[in-house]
C-alpha cells in the first residue's frame, strides 16, 4: 500500500510539474510570439519609411525638372513634369505648389481652359494662398471673364492687403479693361 501511495504521490508531482511547465511553455510561446510581432514591426517600420522617401523623391525629381524647365522656357517639358509631380502622394503644401506652377506653364502655353481648371484645383487645396488668386485672375483675363477676374484679384488682395502684385493686377484690370469689367456688371 504504501509503494501505492508513493506511486500516486510521485504521479501528482509529474501532473503538477508538468502543469506548470504548461503553463511556464504557454507563457514563453506568449513571450515569443509579442517579441516577434515587435522585432516584425521595428523591421517594417524602416521599409514603410523607405517607401515614403521614394515616392518623395519621385516627387521632388519630377518637380525640380518641371522648374528646371520652367525657368529654361521649355514650357511643354515643364507641363510634362510638373503634371506627372502634381499626381503624386504629396503633402497639401507640395501639391499646391505643383499645381499653382502647373497653372502658369498652362498659362503660358496658351491652355486656358487647363489652367483654369489646374489653378481651381490649387485653390481647392489651399484657397488662402493669394498669387494662386492672382494666377488665376489673369487666367480670367485672358478667357474674357473681366468680373470673376476682378474677384479673384480682389480676393488676393483680402488675403494680402499688401501686395502689390495683387493690387498692379487690379489696376491694370481697372485700366486696360475698365469698361468690359463695367458692361459685365
């Protein structure tokens, strides 16, 4: 009887010490699986960024050929760039901007109806920049919209009562256009 009881005694001890270990196993998958999840995300988190980078990069390549040629008076080159820059991810900020010069290439290039709708865009994002106000002005101009181009000019010089581009643009409206700008009211 009493080997029995020793028996039993020693089967409790393994169910027990095998309960813990269990556990003490269940506890260490636990650990194992919470420091590969970590070990995974600070692994990612370098790529994610890397990501991010190139397709700014992309952007900022795309963009500085749009200027490069911009300034060079290769307009249609510009356009290409600066188009191609203006449909990447970008931050509000580099958007606008990719957008409001897009508006001037097409401008420039005699695209009105382009540049009206790029620089609608540009002010969609950002409607307190004033020269994208401006730009847009003289969009108005030259499509023959004396009133709404008196708006937008108006509404550059709300946003910078200073400017004196802002108020040139207005006079020059006043000046050149005067009496289509008051045939149009």
């Amino acid at each position: 009887m009493n080997s029995y009881i020793r028996f039993m005694e020693n089967t409790n001890e393994r169910i027990t010490h095998k309960k813990r270990n269990s556990e003490k196993d269940r506890d260490m998958k636990t650990l194992i699986k919470t420091v590969g999840l970590i070990m995974g995300m600070i692994t990612l988190t370098p790529v994610a960024t890397a990501q991010n980078s190139i397709i700014y990069f992309a952007q900022d390549i795309s963009y500085e050929r749009g200027m490069t040629a911009l300034e060079s008076g290769n307009y249609k080159e510009a356009r290409t760039y600066l188009a191609k820059a203006a449909k990447q991810r970008l931050t509000k900020r580099q958007k606008h901007q990719a957008l409001n010069n897009l508006c001037a290439v097409e401008f420039q290039l005699g695209d009105l109806s382009a540049a009206r709708e790029t620089c609608q865009k540009a002010i969609n994002i950002s409607r307190n920049k004033w020269r994208t106000h401006v730009l847009m002005g003289s969009v108005l101009i030259k499509s023959g919209q004396y009133e709404q181009a008196e708006v937008s000019y108006n509404r550059a010089l709300a946003l910078n009562s200073k400017s004196k581009i802002a108020r040139k643009a207005l006079s020059r409206l006043h000046h050149v256009y005067g009496q289509n700008v008051v045939d149009a009211r």
